[in-house]
C-alpha cells in the first residue's frame, strides 16, 4: 500500500476516536466562530492530533486546515484537512458527517480519505490506483461512477439552497431537469456520485479543505469535479461533481441560469 495512505487511513482511525467520543455528548464544547459558524471542541482536537502527527511523521510537509493557520506554505506537498464536515450535523447528533484528509504533490491532488464513522462507512483513493470503499459489514470494494447519460434520468444531490448568488435559478434548473433530487449534503453528495448511486452533486461555496479529499476519489472513481463555471473546483470554491458524461449537460443547465 502506498505510505502517504497508510499514514492517511491511520490519521482518519485516529480521528474516528476522538469525533466518535465526543459524538452526542451532551457536555459538547460548541464556540461560533467569526462567520457565525459553529466549531467544536471535537473539530479543534481532530486538527491538533493530525498536525502534531503529521510534524512528527512528515516535518517537510505543509498543512492546510480549517481550524489552524496554514504551515509550510512553500512546501511541495500540503496536507489537507477538514476535522469534522458537517459540524452543524455533528452538534444535532445527525450522523453525516466526516473527516476528510488530502494529500497535494506539486499542486496535484494526491489522494483523498473521507472518513464517515457513525455512518459506518469510509472512501479513499490514490492518484492512478483506483478508489474505494468500505462498507458498514467492513468488507472494503472498488468503486466508479454511473454510466446514465441523460439529466432526465440522472439523481441530484446538494446541501441546500443557501450561497447560490450569480446562480440563482440553477439549483430549481437542476432540480426540474433531473430524474430525482435530494439533499444528502456535505461530502456525502460527492462520494455518493464516486460509488455511482449518485449521478450529479452541487454546492455553491465552498473552501479547499471542503473539496479537496472528494474530488481526488472522485476523479479516481471516474468522475469529473469543476467550479459551477467549469473551472477549477478548488480556485472557484464551488463544485459541480458528476460522473464525467452528465457534465456538460450539467454545466449548460447552470450557465442558462
């Protein structure tokens, strides 16, 4: 198994402790951070584990993170972290949410993990050598996207109809083009279009460590990631996640917003 995964599922076993510990506690520590989003003591300890770990394990390697400033800025390899998506979902006690860990080589996404336990479930993938899963029994699969080619059959998933400025009509466009819509959000939407039991996924906002982890399983499970204008996900802080033949399509019923 390649070494920058075997580090990467042990950070996401690591992490899977102390978010499973804390999970429905009901002495749970819950700050509001600056944009009035909510942030957890669980979320504080995730990133703090992972970067002492990573500046043991991997000291030339910077980290990029959603509760700590960036190290390592000039680094050729960045880590990626997001302690806890889905904190909003972790503080109610509603089990999606996860741990998503990226590793970025000469900014090339190298691989991704999403680690999902109370959902019992788990997704990774290295740059060319597939991507995969396990499911709640533990049996570990190969996944890949869908192969519908038509937006009347295709299944949507978002998080909700918030941020969608500039882009006001696409979620309801989307929405009356597609087959089915639901709203499974967070990176549960993405991966879901990895394994193929979803089709097309959209979010309007975004930030690096939101994206990162899913789009390298998606990209290895086959599917394509941009920006809601097409462009790069990561520079436009959106995406638009399909399974590579629905994009255009998708792209067209954004653009016509």
């Amino acid at each position: 198994m390649d070494v920058d995964l075997t580090l990467a599922l042990k950070l996401a076993d690591q992490a899977d402790i102390i978010t499973m510990n804390r999970f429905r506690a009901l002495d749970l520590r819950v700050d509001a951070k600056p944009d009035n989003t909510p942030v957890t003591e669980a979320d504080q300890a995730v990133e703090q584990h992972i970067r002492e770990e990573l500046a043991a394990q991997r000291p030339d390697d910077g980290v990029i993170g959603e509760e700590h400033a960036d190290t390592g800025s000039d680094a050729s390899r960045q880590w990626i972290i997001d302690p806890i998506d889905g904190t909003k979902n972790y503080v109610r006690g509603v089990p999606v949410w996860a741990t998503l860990i990226a590793l970025s080589e000469n900014g090339t996404l190298k691989l991704g993990v999403v680690s999902a336990p109370a959902l019992g479930r788990r997704w990774w993938a290295v740059r060319g050598q597939g991507a995969f899963t396990s499911d709640v029994d533990g049996s570990i699969r190969a996944i890949q996207v869908s192969d519908v080619s038509l937006l009347s059959d295709a299944s949507l998933s978002y998080s909700d109809a918030v941020g969608w400025t500039g882009f006001e009509s696409a979620l309801t466009d989307l929405q009356q083009e597609t087959w089915r819509s639901r709203a499974y959000g967070d990176f549960w939407s993405h991966v879901m279009v990895a394994e193929g039991v979803v089709d097309v996924a959209v979010e309007p906002e975004l930030s690096i460590w939101d994206m990162a982890a899913f789009i390298a399983i998606v990209q290895e499970a086959g599917g394509t990631v941009t920006s809601l204008a097409g462009g790069d996900a990561l520079a436009g802080k959106s995406a638009v996640t399909t399974n590579g033949v629905l994009h255009e399509q998708t792209l067209q019923v954004i653009a016509g917003a």
